[in-house]
C-alpha cells in the first residue's frame, strides 16, 4: 500500500471535516479508520478545534507525521456527509485507494457558489421571520436585508476580516434595516405591520453560531474538554459580536 497517499487522503478528509462544522471526535474516528488500513503498529490521530496531528510509524519504516492547521471554519454538512460516505467505502472495501482520493480532493477542490450561498441566507432570513410569528411586511424586509447581509458576509470572506469584526458590522446592518423600516417606511407601503424586533431576530439567525453550541456539548460529551472549550468560547464571541453590532446600530440610529 502507498502509505504516503494514504495518509494525504486521510489528512485531507479530516481537514475538509474539520473545516465545515463536523465534530471533533467524529474527525478523530474517520481519520483512524483510514489510516487503520495500512495495518501499521502505530497510528495516531489528535484533533482540536484548531487543527490536528497524525502520525503513522512502524518498526520497518521511518515516521511520517503531518500537522495541519485549520484557520477559518464554517458550516457545510453536505461535504462532511460526502466524506463520511467516501470514508466507509473505502474502509468496506468498495473503494480502492486512489479511488478515494480523487473523490476527496474533488470535494476539497470544490466551492459553494456565492450565488447559492445569498438565496440560502436570503431563504433563512425570511423563512425565520415568518416562522417568529412576523407579517408579510416584516418577510420582505427581511429578504432585502438577507440580500445586504450575504453581500456583506461574501465580501468579509474574500477580504479575509476576523470573524469578531465581521459578525459586528452584519449585525449593524441588519438593526439599522429594521429600525429605518420601521420608522421610515410609510404604512401600506407593504401588506401588513412592521414588527422591528422579528425583523432583527428572523435576520440574525445566519450569523447565529448553533452548529458551534453543538459540537461544543458532544465534543465534551465525549471527553474531548480542549475542543469543547474552544468551541463554546467561540459561539460565545459571536454572540457577543451580534449583541454588540445590535446595540451600536440602533443607538446609532436613535440619534439620528
């Protein structure tokens, strides 16, 4: 067996996971059950929010170790399914190595588009404002702001802006929506009341850091206390940048 595309294949897979919001035993698991093909005395795996370490060695052979850092993450379920998928192929038999790799370098080559990424925040944020009980009016004004939230989203990724920053200027964006709709527009102007609070709730929930709160509770569930730490004061942070932008749009806009 090439030992060395095994391993690229199984540091790649853990790194498209660890990437789009998988948990971090469930990293842990899939890149053992790889690498433990190679049928090597020695194999391990130790993954933390931020990144991971695998290590394959055996007494015929020298170590190979790869570190692998991850910087950014996100949410994307479907390519940690797609993963998953490849992994138990691979480790059923019914994939062969090289197979499995160009399978997972394809998913790691592969982007959502930015137009898909805008009609799904545009999608939550006026399916959320319905959902809180909003009217006709209040999901209009939503769908405008998830436009100018996505726009701003896309465009705080390609400049590369810390996270912290970023969730503040959305959140200010989405009070200084609501608060202009609400006290600018006239009435009957659109079907139905404009409620200023579900406005700001229903547009808030893109930025909401739920995959986080999650994967912070299994991750300590299951023992791994570095990660769910991590992860708990990361979906903390957000909050906290969400709370803020909140407050400094609608004070901003109050003295106006």
């Amino acid at each position: 067996m090439d030992y060395k595309l095994l391993l690229d294949t199984a540091v790649m897979a853990g790194e498209i996971m660890l990437r789009n919001g998988a948990e971090t035993h469930r990293v842990e698991d899939t890149v053992r059950r790889m690498l433990s093909l190679s049928g090597l005395a020695k194999i391990e795996v130790f993954v933390i929010a931020t990144g991971f370490m695998v290590t394959l060695d055996n007494k015929d052979m020298d170590s190979m170790t790869v570190v692998r850092r991850i910087e950014s993450r996100g949410t994307n379920l479907l390519k940690v399914h797609a993963v998953n998928s490849i992994s138990r192929k691979f480790c059923s038999g019914q994939m062969t190595l090289e197979e499995a790799f160009h399978e997972v370098r394809e998913i790691y080559r592969t982007h959502t588009k930015p137009k898909l990424q805008m009609a799904a925040i545009v999608a939550i944020t006026a399916g959320f404002t319905v959902m809180f009980g909003g009217s006709a009016a209040d999901m209009i004004i939503s769908a405008v702001t998830g436009i100018i939230l996505a726009g701003m989203i896309l465009l705080s990724k390609k400049t590369g802006m810390h996270m912290f920053i970023s969730n503040i200027i959305c959140a200010i964006v989405i009070a200084v929506c609501a608060y202009f709709s609400t006290h600018y527009l006239p009435e009957g102007i659109l079907p139905g009341k404009f409620h200023q609070e579900t406005i700001i709730v229903g547009c808030i929930m893109p930025l909401v850091p739920g995959a986080a709160i999650t994967n912070a509770i299994l991750d300590t569930l299951y023992g791994d206390y570095i990660s769910g730490s991590a992860k708990m004061l990361e979906a903390f942070l957000i909050a906290s940048a969400i709370a803020i932008g909140i407050a400094i749009g609608l004070g901003a806009m109050q003295m106006i």
